[in-house]
C-alpha cells in the first residue's frame, strides 16, 4: 500500500531528493519512497508511477510530497520515514566541501548584495519556471547558464535575442557543459590552460573533445556551451554567434574548436560566415554532416570528435610556432626531402593546403611543382646514380640548401631527418651544417624558416631527442608530425590579416557565480575558489502564476 505526507514551505532541488530518494529506499521497513517537489509535473509523475495518494491534492510546488511503497500497514512507518527526511534534510543544510561553508541566500536582491561582482547565473531549477528566473538575470546584465530542460523554444528564442542585444549569452536550455576562465560549471572536466577555446551544442562533445584535447598534452582557454537546440531554424544560431564573436575577441584563444549536433542547414551556413570572419584558425565540426571540402580559408572541418581534437591540438602547435617566427606573406615552400614516401606525402598535403596540383609524373624526383612551390624526392634515382643515397651521404641535400641563399622567393623549406641503422650517424648534424651555410650566405635577406620533422625513435643510434635538441639549437622547428609541419608552412607564408582591435568580454576574465538550483554546482564552483553565492531558489506565491504576476506588478 501507499503511505504518504507533505512537507510544507520546503524547497529542495530535484537532484538532491533523488538521492534521498534512495538513501530511504534502502531502509527494510519499506519497498521504495517517491520524495518529490509539489509541481503540477511532478503530481502527474507520481500517479503515472502508481505513487499517487490523495494527500498530495493540495500540495503546491513549495511543498514536498512523500510517498512510502510498503507492505506493512502500520502508519508508524510515516513518522519513521518523516524522521529519516527530517535528518537527511538537516545533513544536506549543513553539507560544505573543503571545510568552507557555502554561502547562501533566499532572495535574488540577497544575492546581489552578497555577490555585488556576480555576472553569471547557473539555472538549475523546474525548467517551467527557468524563463522567469534567467530573464530577470538578464534585466540585471547577467549572463545566464541554463541547465535546466522543458524551457519552451518562444522562451529561448526570446532569452537569447534579448541577451545578445546587451551584449550577454545565454547557454542553455538544456546547457549541461561550461567552462569559463578555470570555472567548472554544472558537469565539468579539470582541463589545463591552454589556447584553445571551445564551443559547442553538445556537452558531452564538448567534454570528449577537452578530454582528447587534454590527453593530447595541450589545453583550452575557455569551453562555452550553447544548448542543443542553438543551431535549430527557431533558433538561429543567436548564441553560437555570440560566443564566436567572444572568442574572437579573447586573446588568449589562439584556436577555435566547435562541435555541434546536426544542424540547419541555413543556420550552419551563417555560423561558417561568421567562423571566416574571424582572424584565428576554426575547426569546425557538425556531426552528421558532410562538407565538400576540408577546409575554406581559416575553416578547417573535422568528421569526428577525435579528429576535432587531433586538428585543434596541431593548429594550436602551429599557432604557438609561428608566432616565434617573422611570417612571409607570398612566399614560396621548397621541401627537400630524403624519404620517398614522406616526400609524397607531403606534396599531397601542401596542394591541398595551398589549392594546387601535385606532379604526375615525377620527373626527377620532383612531387609538386605548381605556382613556384616545390617539394623534392633527393633519394630518386635521378639523384642516386653513381652516387650513395642521401640518408648515408647528405652531400646532394646540403648542395640545395645552400643554394636557396640565393633564393629571394622561399620563405619557408622543408626536411626530413631520418634515423636509424644504415642512416648517418648525426643526420641532424648535416643539415644544421648546410644551414649555417645558407643563413651566413644569405647574409641580411629575410630568413628561410625551416620546419623539420624526424622519423625514429630514442633507441635509434642517433636518438630521437638528441637529435631534435641539435635542429632546435639550430633555430630549426620541429614538428610532431607531416601534417603538422605542412600546417605550419602554410600559415608562414599566408598573408597577414590586418590587426582587429579586440573588445574583450568581460565574462572570460572571471566568473562570479549566482548558483539557482542544484547545491553541488555551487559546492564544486566554491571547490574551485571561484566566487559563488548559492541563491535557495522557490517558487514565487507558492507557485501559484496568477499570483506570481500580480506581485510582479506591484514591484
């Protein structure tokens, strides 16, 4: 049978009465106890799970019902279980994290006063009364985080245009992933600082994505959620363009990932306009659809998480690169290179980069040569007849090295180091010798940045770091990998935008957090030293809307 009572003018959060939902279930006297919030939603609920009991007629959303499952007919089970509340109620009251306690207010002018600083609300509450809440944040200049679900699309529609017209975001509804200046907001990973910031209609994209990106040894700046239906025709994309404009304009995101669920169409079209617009590298990627081409302009799409991940992470090394480096807008690329297959393999990625068509036929070794780029084979036979190949003897490549310090139209070349048995014993060696060679021959014309990759392992007799140590002595970058290094060319030589003057957001400097729903959201934002006041949000007038309404317009 069903035992049941009410707890009057007792506001908990959803999550919170879960778990001491079943924390009571566990006790043998009974089968199962419901412990929910009095809204109209939740009334519903508990007759469809069989829970019902005439008592909860009269509860309003302020008031918790309680409803026992038992075979035992005594009605002392309700003031065992009344008690167990009572006590885990008082636990959860007195509940702090780090031996601070949390602060607390009941009334939003309250949490103004206490956090006069706060800039940012975190909406965790019924989503029926969620709009309410995040537009009076709004009125207040606050950015709003919505993680609460139900919100309607007029709601959301209407909460987003106006936010973006003070120049606020709204994320969310439905926003389960943020994080802003270190912040960690509502489900949250512990990321390095990095340069790389984050934008997505997905959380849990959002949080593989950081996850890969962390394993990856690099980190982000700032992960900026959207909610799930942002990218929709109703939608349109109004804070997905907000957030682009603040990465933007935030200096220390160097690169800008975005991950989405299928969107529109037109709105996925417009978000691209906007990625294009931007002076940083994009990588986008929409899942579930494809795009014609891997990249257009600063636009670089991904198919998957992990090549998302993979993309920002070397676009990021290349960033990190360049920008120890002076760039030479309409340049030309040479790539030397003493392996076949990486000569190949680069002359593919370069033409891709750059737009142009590799070589065919490869007369003389020669892979591409298209628009005053090349990249050479030197182990070709053209290059080895009576003579060793160039990983025993270097003499062929460092010829043609030293003559580009006649060259005034290469900007950037390109080598391989080969190591291993049979290799020279200090391949890095040779090439920095030709080097010094060219740069002293060069004498006060514009450097050559030149962009290594080596292919071995430490148990190599070179030595891989040994190795890497001498060409980064030399001024020469290394690169991880081929596509990276191609990556790093390209950029060198692109023409150089013209400097935008930046309009930071204020909300990438620091959160100071307004918390309305969930307690530990806001013991994890106090966890972290950021500033947070945990605003004990009810339902105002006992949620009755009628006489909501009435007092708000006698405010």
């Amino acid at each position: 049978m069903i035992h049941a009572f009410v707890k009057k003018g007792s506001f908990q959060d959803s999550v919170s009465l879960m778990v001491i939902s079943r924390k009571l279930s566990e006790s043998p006297e009974v089968d199962e106890v419901s412990v929910m919030m009095g809204t109209p939603a939740n009334k519903s609920l508990l007759e469809t799970t069989g829970f019902w009991h005439d008592q909860f007629l009269e509860a309003t959303p302020n008031d918790i019902c309680v409803a026992i499952r038992a075979e035992n007919t005594d009605p002392s089970v309700i003031d065992f279980i009344s008690g167990e509340l009572e006590a885990a109620l008082q636990a959860l009251a007195q509940g702090q994290r780090g031996g601070k306690k949390l602060l607390k207010v009941r009334r939003w002018e309250s949490a103004l006063k206490k956090l006069p600083d706060s800039n940012l609300l975190l909406i965790s509450i019924a989503g029926e009364y969620a709009a309410n809440l995040a537009e009076q944040a709004l009125d207040s200049d606050k950015n709003v985080m919505i993680f609460s679900d139900n919100m309607t699309l007029e709601d959301e529609v209407r909460l987003k245009n106006k936010a973006s017209s003070k120049g606020l975001i709204v994320m969310g509804p439905d926003c389960g992933t943020a994080i802003i200046a270190g912040a960690p907001l509502a489900f949250s990973n512990v990321m390095p600082k990095g340069n790389i910031g984050v934008i997505g209609a997905s959380g849990t994209g959002i949080q593989e994505l950081i996850s890969q990106v962390a394993l990856a040894g690099q980190g982000i700046t700032h992960a900026i959620g959207l909610g799930g239906r942002d990218l929709s025709v109703g939608v349109g994309g109004v804070s997905a363009l907000t957030a682009l404009d603040m990465l933007a304009n935030d200096q220390d995101s160097n690169v800008i990932a975005f991950v989405s669920k299928p969107p529109a169409e037109a709105v996925r079209q417009k978000v691209i306009s906007a990625m294009k617009a931007i002076n940083k590298p994009v990588v986008a990627l929409f899942l579930g659809t494809a795009h014609a081409k891997a990249r257009e302009g600063n636009v670089y799409f991904a198919n998957t998480l992990n090549q998302a991940a993979e993309l920002a992470v070397a676009l990021s090394k290349v960033e990190d690169a360049a920008a120890l480096h002076t760039k030479a807008p309409k340049k030309k690329i040479i790539g030397l290179y003493t392996g076949g297959t990486l000569a190949a393999e680069a002359a593919m990625l370069l033409a891709e980069q750059l737009g142009l068509q590799t070589d065919s036929e490869h007369a003389k070794g020669v892979m591409l040569a298209a628009d005053g780029h090349k990249v050479i084979d030197l182990g070709d036979d053209f290059y080895t007849v009576g003579r060793p190949h160039p990983m025993i003897d270097p003499t062929v490549r460092q010829l043609e090295i030293i003559k580009l310090a006649d060259s005034a139209e290469t900007g950037v070349l390109l080598i391989d180091v080969v190591l291993g048995y049979g290799s020279l014993l200090d391949p890095a060696g040779a090439v920095v010798e030709a080097v010094n060679k060219m740069r002293e021959k060069r004498g006060s014309q514009p450097a050559i940045t030149i962009i290594a990759t080596v292919t071995g392992t430490e148990q190599d007799p070179q030595c891989r770091s040994s190795q890497i140590k001498i060409l980064e002595d030399a001024n020469i970058v290394v690169c991880e990998t081929l596509p990276q290094a191609i990556l790093l060319a390209g950029t060198m030589i692109a023409d150089v935008p013209p400097a935008k003057e930046l309009k930071p957001t204020a909300l990438l400097n620091g959160v100071n957090v307004i918390n309305a729903g969930l307690r530990g959201f806001a013991e994890d934002l106090q966890s972290s030293n950021v500033p947070v006041v945990h605003y004990q949000w009810a339902p105002v007038a006992g949620g009755n809307e009628k006489l909501a309404n009435l007092l708000k317009k006698l405010q």
